[in-house]
C-alpha cells in the first residue's frame, strides 16, 4: 500500500514509517519539521514538508500523491503545554487534523488510522481502562484528540471515511535507528536516561502524594515498536473504531526509575517537584480488543527491555538527531 504518514519526522511516526517500509509499503511523509528531525525520516521514504494548518498546502499533497490510505501522527502532545496554551492545540490538533480530512475526500482516500491517547478518558473511574470507559479529557489535549475523534466518527456516517482510533498509553523504546528526541522533553524514560549519561544532575518526580502504592504516578509503558505494528495491523485489515494500545501492567514512577538505575549502572538521583496539572494518577489499559481484533501481540512488554532500547538508542545518539 501507499500510506501518507503526518507526523512522520516525529518519534512515533518515524518508527511506524521504518515498519512500514520493512514491511514492503511505500510511504510519503509530510511533516512541517517544527518538532520533528529530518533525520528521523528512513531515506527509504519521500518527504514532503508541509504543515497542516495550511489547508491548500494539504490538500495538494494528497491529491498528488493519492495514497491507498493515511496514518495520522501529527499534532502538539504536551498535556502542561496544552493547559498554558489551548488555542494553540485546538488550531494544530482540530483544525490542521479537518484539513487532513478534507484532502482524503478530494484524493477519494477512505482509511485513516488516527493516533490518538489515552488522555481522551481524562481520570478514569475503572483501572485497567476499556473503550467503553467515559471519554472526559482533564486537559486539551485529551480534548483536542477526543474532537478529532469526533470529527472523525461524523465523517464515518456521512462521508463513508473508515477510522481506527489508537488509543495509546506512553510510548517508550527505540529501534536501532530511530528513538525519542524531543525539545523540551517531557517525557520520564529519556530524562532518566539523560541523568544517567550526565546531562542532567537529576530526574524530577512531579508529586510523591497520589493514591498510589508508592505515591508516584502509574503508567502503562508500550514499546514503540509495538505500538508501530498495531498500526499496521490496523491499517492491513477491515478495521474500524477504537482500540486501546497498552501492555495492562502499570509501572510507577520510582519503580521506572530503579529499573533505570539497575539497566545503566548509574545512581540517577531523583528529587520531588509539585504535581503537574492534568496528571492522573493511574492510567493502564485494557486492551484485550486489540489482542482479539487486530491480532495484535506485544513482544517488548517487559520494562526492562523497553528501558534497554532506549538506553542503547540514547548511547548511541548523546544528542539525539544534532550533528
């Protein structure tokens, strides 16, 4: 197939771009480079640079190329960032993301899967979290995904577009060519890492006082390269609708941070800064649906190997993507 990947300069999109192409489809990404890294784009794909914001710019993209379907990555993913700066989600993550859409009706493109978050269910009532859970974002952009959702589901009834909905819980990992560069980063395990190659003195745990075992917020980490294949999986079959993409274990803050410790060899010391606005305690998915559905079997579920990865990626590119 050919698939038009936005965001494919991005970390997620370049791995998912990377298994596409290993797998024998063609791929064009386009991506505005405004957080992504050009050398993040395997050679093996064509670039076009464009942002979404820009609607004719978009729509002349998939009207030239007319690819048999879209994998949607691009959009602003910073849950504090969001809550300083809605405004700025809702252009980026809505109306770029209608843009998408309306170039998939003019290049006659039915299928997109959508990579949207976990962040649409805000703070759930019931852990492991299903499909069916109450969508009540706790921040933009939770929103900001959720509309898109929406948009996407009425374009489904009225336009005959067929969207998957990934929702997925934190993406960590690397293959041996792409991994996690972003600036700031936000992100726990590459700024564990960073402490333990010397480039920070320590690692900030935001809040200690949750209603965890530990007191550290609970996540459900997914290797990227897992998260890659449910997307293919996705794009490969006659699928629609949503799937949570997590392993159904969560893993505490302190305990990503010791496995960190014991991976490296390093001491990585950590120090307790307030909560951020918007995190919930405990986010872990149900994603039983996308075992059975989709075929999909995670084979990097353990934290140790995900951790393992990313700190040979972060080895082996100090920088990241610089010179």
């Amino acid at each position: 197939m050919k698939v038009f990947v936005t965001g494919g300069a991005g970390y997620i999109g370049s791995i998912a771009t990377e298994q596409l192409l290993d797998k024998g489809h063609e791929v064009v990404v386009f991506d505005n480079l405004e957080r992504g890294h050009r050398e993040a784009v395997d050679d093996r794909a064509s670039l076009i640079i464009g942002d979404l914001r820009n609607r004719d710019e978009t729509i002349r993209a998939l009207t030239t190329e007319k690819p048999d379907a879209v994998m949607h990555f691009a959009a602003y993913a910073l849950v504090g960032e969001s809550m300083e700066h809605p405004m700025m989600y809702f252009r980026n993550n809505v109306e770029g993301a209608c843009h998408l859409v309306e170039g998939m009706l003019e290049a006659s493109v039915k299928k997109i899967i959508f990579s949207s978050t976990c962040a649409t269910y805000g703070e759930p009532e019931i852990v492991p979290i299903t499909e069916s859970e109450k969508q009540v974002p706790a921040n933009p952009y939770g929103q900001s995904k959720l509309m898109f959702e929406q948009v996407l589901n009425w374009c489904r009834q009225r336009s005959g577009i067929e969207p998957v909905f990934l929702r997925y819980f934190n993406a960590c990992g690397a293959t041996k060519k792409f991994g996690e560069d972003h600036d700031p980063e936000t992100h726990l395990i590459p700024n564990v890492l960073r402490v333990a190659l010397g480039q920070a003195e320590k690692v900030m745990m935001f809040g200690d006082d949750y209603d965890t075992p530990d007191g550290t917020c609970i996540r459900d980490y997914i290797h990227i390269v897992d998260l890659a294949q449910a997307h293919i999986l996705a794009l490969t079959g006659d699928h629609t609708g949503a799937f949570n993409l997590g392993n159904g274990d969560g893993y505490s803050v302190k305990e990503v941070i010791d496995v960190a410790r014991e991976i490296t060899g390093h001491e990585i010391p950590s120090e307790v800064a307030p909560r951020r606005p918007g995190d919930p305690p405990r986010l872990i998915a149900a994603a039983d649906k996308a075992r059975k559905v989709l075929g999909w079997k995670p084979q990097f579920a353990d934290l140790k190997t995900i951790i393992q990865y990313a700190w040979d990626w972060h080895q082996a590119h100090p920088n990241g993507y610089a010179k």
